[in-house]
C-alpha cells in the first residue's frame, strides 16, 4: 500500500496534498505520452485498414456470393398500334394512368376515308333500281297490250264460230234445195225411162235426162260435204283453231297475243335478274359500308388491366396506320432482369433460386431464374436490358399484389443467387455493406 494510501486511511495531516500532487504528475505523464503518440500515422493506420476491410467485402461478395449487377423490377408491355390513318382523339394520355381491360383509350378518325367502292355500289344499286323501275313500267304497258289483244282473239273467236255456223244453216239450205232438184230429176228420169221404153223419147234425149239426174244427185252429195266441212271449220273454231285455205290457223290478234306473252316472261325474268342483283348489291353495299366504318373510325382500347406505360402520340395528331401509339404495363407478368457477370451466367441455370433485395430498404423477395439471355425478347418489356451484358430475369414467386413493389417498374436493388454465399459470412457482408451504405 502507497503513503498516499495509508495516509488518507489513517487520516493523518497532509494526505490530501500528496494526493493532489500525485494526480497532478499523472496528469502531466499522460500529456507527455499523447504528445510523444504519431497520431497521423494512426489515422492512416485505421483509413488503410477500413479500405482494406471494404475491398475484402467487395472481393468477398464477387467471388464467394454470387450478385447482380443494375437488377430492375420489369415488366411486359403489350403495344397499341393505330388500325387505320387518321386524326388521334386521345382519352387517357397520362402515363401511369390505370387501364381495365376494354377499356376505351382513343379513338382515330379519318376524316376522308378510301370510299370508291362504296360509292361505285351505290351508283350500280341505283343503275338496278332505275332499270327495275323502266322494266316494271314496261312490263305494264304489255300486259295491258296483252290485254287489249286477248279481248280482239275473244271477239275473234266468237265472230268466227258465229260466222260457221251460218254457213253451215246456208250449207243445210243449200243441201236441201239439191236433195229437191235431185227428187226432181230423178222423177223426170223415171218419165224419161217410160217414154223411152215406148218410142216416145229418142235416145239423146233420154240421156239427157238421166245425166241430169246424175248431177242432182252428185249436187245433193257436194251440198252434204259442204256441211261436214262447216262442222269440223266450227269444232276447231271453238277449240281456237281456224281452218281456211287463205288465212293462218290463227289470227294476227292471237299471234301479237302470244309474242307479248313471250316479251312478258323475258321482262319478269330480267326484272327477277335484277332483283336479285339488287339484293346481292344491297349486301355487298352493306359489307363495304361496314368496312368503311372501320376504316374511318377505330376506338382503340385497353386489352388487359394494366397501367398506360407510354404515350407516343398526343390528341389531333395525324397518325399512320400500323404506328404505335400506347403501351400498356402487364402488371401480371413482373419480373427481375438483371445484368450479371460472365463467370455467374455460364453457371447459373434456370430455376435456379435467388433473392430480390430493393434498394434502400429491408424488403426482400424470393424467387428463380426464369430465362437466361434476354435479347430476343427484350423488345417486349418496359425497360429493355442493354444487349451487351449478360441478362438474366427471375420470376418472384412471394411478391404479393398488395405490395408496393407489384408494379413498381425501374425501382432498383440486387439479386442474391443463393447457390453459394447463403451461409453467416454472407449475411455478415450483406449487414457490412448496408452499414456502410452499398446495399
């Protein structure tokens, strides 16, 4: 035990300033040392260390840990194209905006759409119709004619078959004055014959006689053939054919009867003909007027729920057809596409696992590898990987929609592939490189 000690236990005079002196010559070694310490050479000291500390992490996290490089949420767009030319009316041009699926976006107008061939229809339907209208009036006017005609071969028939059948009552007449002469003559040859026989009658004159008897009685048969003749003439009159030896079996009147019948049928079938290709017209009319609709107004809208990505034309904006014009945002197909080193691509595979850490904050998703190499199919999603890094996409399978990170396409962070590094040192690194504000 010191004096000092003993002093101020026994509480002896004095203890107090040897107490202070001592303190005071302690005091004033520790001045001596801190002055005698090379405290720049410290400082570098602990800054070599600390860069030497951070290159072993860096080196650690390339070489053992397998990590991405510029690792971005991503997503597939799907792109509206204008479906015809014309003037764009835009309804919802705001990128970001929410977009339901058949949901009107725009609509293009074209203000002089291609119309020829429906304004070519529209000249043959009314040619059809004009020529249905000449035919019909036409057609009308013949039957009338027709008309006009069967009331003449009416009244034809009817005057013929009267006219027979007075000749036939003159025939009947005639018949019955040559069945008298013929009574006539045949007494007279009966008076011949007796006065012949007795000497009172020459011989010539008996002939006389007898051949006169004879002409009567060939008269009496003509006069009866006669009026066969009128008979049969008067049957066929009645059926509407007409026996003569100076005339047609038919009249003038029943001939125009029958040339207009026949330009009738030619007339309803040209007017048939026309009918049906009125019809066809109307159709083919109808067909293109549809397609003129088409092609003169187009309402484009959404074909998915989503979000508008990009806008490339504004309302009043002349467009083209087949020119993209909307994008929109498949928030369903949410990938991670990151570019990794060449040494990591050739050994990764697909489904392999990994781990989604967002920049910044202490969320983290789980998934696998989904495809590697994204060139070919780079075009189709929201942010296009550059072509000359190795890149890779990783499909989450615990991102939740409700998350904030559905859809937030561009926010950035890091892929951990957790074929190694998955151990303590890892996430000693992983909390080293947070706190010094890498990760």
């Amino acid at each position: 035990m010191s004096d000092i000690t003993r002093g101020a236990g026994l509480g002896l005079p004095g203890t107090s300033t040897n107490a202070s002196a001592a303190l005071a010559r302690s005091a004033k070694s520790a001045a001596e040392f801190a002055l005698r310490v090379p405290w720049p050479r410290l400082l570098k000291f602990a800054a070599g260390a600390a860069l030497l500390g951070l290159g072993a992490v860096t080196i650690y996290q390339q070489v053992i840990v397998r990590v991405s490089r510029e690792a971005i949420v991503n997503a597939r767009v799907i792109s509206i194209r204008a479906p015809i030319d014309g003037i764009l009316n835009a309804a919802a041009t705001a990128p970001g905006a929410i977009v339901t699926a058949g949901m009107a976006i725009a609509k293009v107008e074209d203000p002089v759409p291609e119309n020829a061939r429906w304004f070519q229809l529209q000249q043959d339907a009314a040619a059809a119709h004009r020529e249905r209208d000449t035919l019909s009036r036409k057609l009308a006017d013949l039957e009338q004619a027709r008309v006009t005609a069967a009331a003449q071969v009416e009244a034809f028939r009817l005057g013929r078959i009267r006219q027979d059948e007075l000749r036939i009552e003159e025939a009947r007449a005639s018949a019955m004055a040559a069945t008298a002469r013929e009574s006539e003559a045949a007494a007279a040859e009966q008076r011949g014959a007796v006065l012949h026989e007795r000497g009172y009658l020459a011989d010539q004159g008996y002939e006389k006689v007898f051949h006169a008897r004879e002409v009567a009685r060939q008269d009496a048969i003509a006069a009866r053939k006669r009026i066969d003749t009128l008979v049969v003439e008067l049957e066929a009159a009645k059926h509407g054919t007409y026996l003569g030896d100076n005339y047609n079996d038919v009249p003038s009147s029943y001939q125009r009867v029958a040339d207009l019948s026949v330009r009738i049928e030619e007339i309803k079938a040209n007017i048939d003909e026309l009918t049906q290709k009125s019809e066809l017209i109307a159709l083919r009319l109808a067909d293109e007027r549809k397609r003129v609709d088409a092609q003169s107004r187009a309402v484009l809208t959404a074909p998915i729920d989503g979000n508008l990505w990009t806008a490339q034309a504004a309302g009043g904006e002349y467009v083209r057809k087949g020119q993209e014009l909307f994008t929109i945002l498949d928030c369903s197909t949410v990938v991670i596409t990151a570019s990794v080193s060449e040494r990591d691509y050739n050994e990764l595979r697909l489904g392999d696992p990994a781990r989604f850490r967002v920049a910044g904050t202490d969320r983290e998703y789980h998934g696998e590898v989904s495809q590697l190499g994204l060139t070919s199919t780079g075009r189709s999603l929201a942010i296009p990987p550059e072509e000359r890094h190795h890149q890779v996409a990783v499909h989450l399978v615990d991102l939740p929609k409700s998350s904030p990170d559905s859809c937030a396409v561009g926010r950035s962070g890091q892929l951990v592939f957790d074929g190694r590094g998955r151990g303590t040192g890892s996430r000693v690194v992983e909390r080293v490189r947070r706190f010094l504000g890498q990760a």
